[in-house]
C-alpha cells in the first residue's frame, strides 16, 4: 500500500513516497546512513521485518519498492520479507548491473511487488514480480506515479491516476509543490483510495522527499500521515565523485 512519483527539473531530480500500512504495524525507523560493500545509502528500516522500502546510495541510485497485487486480489505473504530485496541491491553501479542482480534473487519466496530504480543520466528501470515471472522495463517519462493497495491496486490507481492527469498544469507550473499537495491529497474524498490514505484498518503512516542534485541526495522523511506530519528528519549523503563544496 504506497504511492510514489516523480519528477526531473533539470539537473534536480524529486521522488516522493506515501507509505500505507496497517496501524498495527511497528513504526518505521527514519533513514539513516547504512553501508554495504563499497558504497553507503540512507535508508528507513521496518521494525516488523528488519528490511526496508527504500534507499538512496552515494553513486545516486534512488530504489523504491512496492506491494503487488494481482489480478485485483491482494497477495498472501511471502516466506522471505520483500523489505530484504533492497539491501542487496544498494551495490549496483549501473541499472542492468541491478537488473542482474535482482533476477539472481530467490524471488519464489516473496510475495509480488514492484520496483522502481533510477540513476543520474540513465534511463529509469521499473521491476515487476508477479509471484511467477520477473519483468523489467525501462522508464522512460521524466514524472510519473505508481500506485498500490492491499485491496487491489486497480481501484487506488485508478483514482490516484485521474487526480495525477487533472493535476498535469500545475504541476508543470509548481513542480515540487504540486507534488507535494498531491501526496497530501485526500480527493475525491479521505478515503481507502485518497493519496492520502486512511481507512479504519490502515493509513499513510509514512512520507519521505528526496532531492538529487549532481552534488547529494538529501531526504527529508515525515512520520505520521502527510496531511498532518510536523517537521521531517533530514539526513543527506554525498555523492561519490561530486566536487567538495567550500
């Protein structure tokens, strides 16, 4: 259950994410500095799994990771968390490197999702596990949505969808603030399908903002539903090979 976008001004690149989950769920731990053999990444850690939804490394590479439900029916869980699918793929330096990668996982025990990857001057890479077959393909728009639920991602894409085209002006005239109020938006209503979700099982209890230029990736994480989060958390990392400032 999450909604992520995008957008690319220039050398600035913006991602967006919406965390939903149960209200039973653990609260999420916001992103600190992790590192993996040869390169460090900001990433939130769930306490329920130990794994994680998303990550930012210093070679600028910016991993999002989704439920899947298929043919409108919400997946069962798997025997291994998809939370641990992002940490073994924080190493990759270039996009087909983490394609490889990905396909090199035991995906047979996890339950389907989705994936999406992006690196500065590369075309963006979406992944899709059915729970049988791995697709991947490029992306090529410089914004765009993905959407998902627990009750079926076709209903909250289709609502999420129509909001995201009706906004397309705006959002060409504010950029990251439109996104940002289209992350907070409870239209057509606060409901189970609003971006903003909330329903009497589960809500958006998460939202994060990243911002890569050239020189690092800066995110700036909310807990709490984004219609009514306080002040973010800030960690920034820098990116390997990015001149020092000062």
């Amino acid at each position: 259950m999450c909604t992520a976008s995008w957008l690319t001004a220039g050398d600035r690149f913006h991602f967006l994410f919406n965390r939903d989950e149960r209200r039973t769920r653990a609260v999420g731990r916001a992103p600190f500095v992790h590192q993996a053999p040869g390169v460090a990444y900001l990433a939130p850690v769930d306490p329920d799994s130990g794994g994680t939804w998303f990550a930012a490394t210093a070679r600028g590479l910016v991993l999002a990771l989704l439920n899947r439900s298929v043919d409108g029916q919400p997946p069962g869980p798997g025997r291994r968390s998809r939370g641990s699918l992002i940490p073994e793929l924080v190493g990759a330096r270039d996009l087909a490197g983490l394609a490889a990668l990905l396909a090199a996982q035991d995906l047979a025990e996890c339950a389907p999702f989705r994936l999406f990857a992006d690196l500065p001057g590369a075309t963006a890479l979406g992944a899709v596990w059915d729970g049988r077959r791995l697709a991947t393909q490029p992306i090529t728009t410089s914004e765009g949505l993905l959407c998902s639920s627990s009750r079926g991602d076709q209903e909250a894409t289709r609502v999420r969808s129509a909001l995201w085209t009706a906004r397309r002006a705006e959002r060409a005239a504010s950029g990251l603030e439109e996104l940002r109020s289209f992350h907070r938006s409870h239209l057509p209503e606060r409901s189970a399908t609003s971006v903003c979700m909330h329903r009497e099982d589960a809500e958006t209890v998460s939202h994060l903002e990243v911002l890569r230029t050239p020189a690092a990736i800066r995110v700036a994480y909310f807990a709490g539903s984004p219609c009514g989060a306080g002040e973010p958390e800030i960690s920034t990392l820098a990116l390997a090979g990015a001149p020092a400032s000062g």
